[in-house]
C-alpha cells in the first residue's frame, strides 16, 4: 500500500490554499500552482476530455515548458492518438504517453482474454492507475481535470487537495466551471479537441469501454456502458495495493512510456 504522513501543518497548508483559490480563476490557480511547485508539477491531459485540453492551453500560455502526460492504455481511440499529435505541434510540448508494464497479448496470457468485461477495476488498475503511479514519480503535484459537475462521485472536489493515494498534492483549477463554461473557452480560443465529441461521445476513454452516448443519458453513460462502475480508479479514495504492478513488472521491460510524435 502506498502511504504519506500527511501531516497536519500540510493539511492546514492546502487546505487554506484551496479555501482562498476556490473562487479564483482558472488561469490564477495554475499560476499559484507552478510558482507552488515548479518544475516538480505535471499536467494529466487524457487528450479524451475538452476539460484537459482547456488545462493544456491555460497552461502552455503561463508555464510553456510544463510537463504533460497521458496514459496510453493501448486501447484509445485513433482520434485521440490524433490530438495527442495535434497539441504537440500546437504548444509545442511533448506529451509523454505512459503505458501498462503488461502489452495486451500478455495481460490476455496473464488474466485471460478480454478482461475489460470480467472485471474492469483490474483492467484499469494495470492499464491506468499503476501506469499513473509512474507518472507521478518525483513530483511534488499534479493538475487535474477534475470538476463538481461531471458526477454524483465528483460533487466535493476542492480546487488543491491532498491526493493521498498517489502521495502528491493534486490542484483542480476548472473544480468550479461547468461544462458550458469549458466548451465556450474552447470556442472563444480555438482550442483543439477530440472529433468524437462531435459524434455522440462526451466523455471518452477507451475503445472497449466507451460508446457513443444517446440523446437524454448522461453525460457518462457512456463509459463502462451496463456496468455500475462510473470511475476507472484515478480519483478514488482506494488506497493502491501494489501486489498486481509487481506481478504485472515481472519480466516485462521497456514498455513504460512512449513520446507523442
């Protein structure tokens, strides 16, 4: 398991912070952010969602040389391979895609075929969550795209928060906007985003676990469609038990991350 002391002084520390940037602009809290913590910051941008990719524009305009990351599942969509290509030449940053220790064919060998539909919290946990844990190694915190309106289990996020089961500080400057806000920046700036949001699908991750959403459903229908599950396990308290990464690492080497381009 993966554990912090979170100590009261920086308990008190964030939770200031986040009491006194709550209602600021996103713009000011990335700004607090990476005089906060940088260069020890980096940015989570799924290159699915409009939320952070209105992040990614907000930041490359205060903090050009900001460090983005993503996770590359194996399993996105073509069109968000497509703007991951698209934002590398737009801000001029290079988003670093990290992956699962384990390619497909041997998560099938390991777990059995198509794991997605037998149980989706182990799928995620070594496609996202152990692959995320890597990302966050040697940072101080990390920018979230987390907001109170996507969902019943997001309705408490606070604008800096204390993200215990990654052991980093965690700062959610759109918290407060709402999905109409995020998709008039996105116009008003020209900002780049997933072309399947033009199809039906609002909230996108990957392939097997994603479908188009209809008309009067919720904006996350679409995501692990006929299951009662609703988060992949990024932003859940769950604590991290690191037994699968292990028995996912062994004897698998040089699949970690892979460089947009």
């Amino acid at each position: 398991m993966v554990e912090q002391k979170y100590g009261d002084k920086l308990a008190e520390r964030l939770d200031a912070a986040s009491e006194r940037l709550d209602g600021r602009s996103p713009l000011e809290i990335l700004a607090w952010a990476f005089q906060e913590y940088a260069p020890d910051i980096t940015l989570a941008c799924s290159f699915g969602g409009v939320t952070g990719m209105v992040l990614l524009d907000m930041a490359a305009k205060i903090y050009p040389q900001v460090r983005v990351f993503y996770l590359d599942t194996d399993f996105l969509f073509p069109e968000t391979y497509d703007l991951v290509k698209e934002a590398s030449r737009r801000y001029g940053v290079q988003p670093v895609g990290f992956k699962s220790r384990l390619t497909p064919e041997e998560q099938a060998r390991q777990y059995g075929a198509a794991l997605w539909q037998r149980d989706t919290d182990l799928c995620c946990q070594l496609r996202k969550v152990e692959p995320n844990l890597r990302a966050l190694e040697g940072q101080k915190a990390w920018i979230s795209g987390l907001r109170r309106d996507q969902a019943k289990t997001r309705t408490q996020v606070r604008v800096v928060e204390w993200d215990a089961k990654f052991n980093l500080a965690k700062v959610n400057p759109l918290a407060h906007w709402t999905e109409e806000q995020v998709w008039r920046y996105i116009r008003d700036n020209n900002v780049p985003y997933n072309k399947l949001h033009d199809r039906g699908y609002p909230s996108i991750g990957c392939t097997y676990c994603t479908r188009a959403v209809k008309p009067g459903e919720d904006s996350r229908a679409g995501r692990w469609a006929g299951s009662d599950k609703t988060e992949c396990g990024l932003h859940t308290a769950a604590p991290i038990t690191l037994d699968f990464a292990i028995k996912a690492g062994e004897g698998v080497q040089g699949n970690n991350d892979t460089n947009a381009g």
